[in-house]
C-alpha cells in the first residue's frame, strides 16, 4: 500500500497519462480531418458540424497541452497536488471539448445524405 506522499504524485502521473492519450486523440482526428477536408466540402452534407468539431478538436488539443505543461509544473514542485483549480479547468474544458467535437462529428455522420444508385430500367 502506498504512503500519503505518494497519491499525489500518482495521481498526476494517472492525469499526465490520460492527458496524453486524449492530446493524441486530438491530433490523430485533426490529422485525418485534414487529409479528408477536400472530399467532405465536396459532398452535399452539412458541412458547418465539420467546421464545428475542428475547431473543437483545436480547442480541445490546446487545452490538453496547457493541462500536460500544469502536470509537470504541479509534479516538479514541493506541494504538487492534483487539486489545482488551474490544472483541473485544463483538464475539464479539454474533456468536455473533445466530447462536443465527437457529438458533432455524430451529429454530422447521421445527417450527411446516402448515395442512392439507381439502375437504369432494362428496355
């Protein structure tokens, strides 16, 4: 069983590592998002939820990273405690962020039309 000294630091490195992963998320789908931009404006979809979820992936990695830069601040000092009211709003608008820019991406995949083919009459 771990000593009181050692939660808080495994606690930030728990927020360290689930920052981390959620950073690389981000920019996996901003990635992706980019390499496809030119095929979805093209389609007849609405486009404006797209738009939505990139900014909200650019947020949500910013966010990330300034909550990574806390994490290794609040780590490196004397009292660094996963408390912090500025590491925890890092952390939370990167969350809440991440889950808006995955509903929209929802949101935008059940409205975008179907290709219905049809095939001509036989004569």
């Amino acid at each position: 069983m771990t000593n009181g000294n050692e939660r808080p630091t495994k606690a930030l490195e728990a927020a360290r590592d689930v920052l981390k992963q959620l950073v690389t998320i981000d920019a996996a789908l901003l990635t992706f998002g980019v390499s496809f931009v030119q095929n979805i404006t093209k389609g007849t979809g609405p486009t404006g939820w797209i738009d939505a979820a990139t900014i909200l992936l650019f947020l949500s990695l910013a966010f990330g990273v300034a909550a990574l830069f806390r994490v290794v601040s609040e780590t490196h000092s004397q009292s660094g405690t996963i408390n912090d009211q500025i590491l925890r709003m890092a952390i939370v608008l990167s969350m809440v962020t991440f889950a808006a820019a995955a509903i929209c991406i929802g949101i935008y995949i059940l409205q975008a039309p179907t290709q219905v083919t049809t095939t001509p009459a036989p004569k």
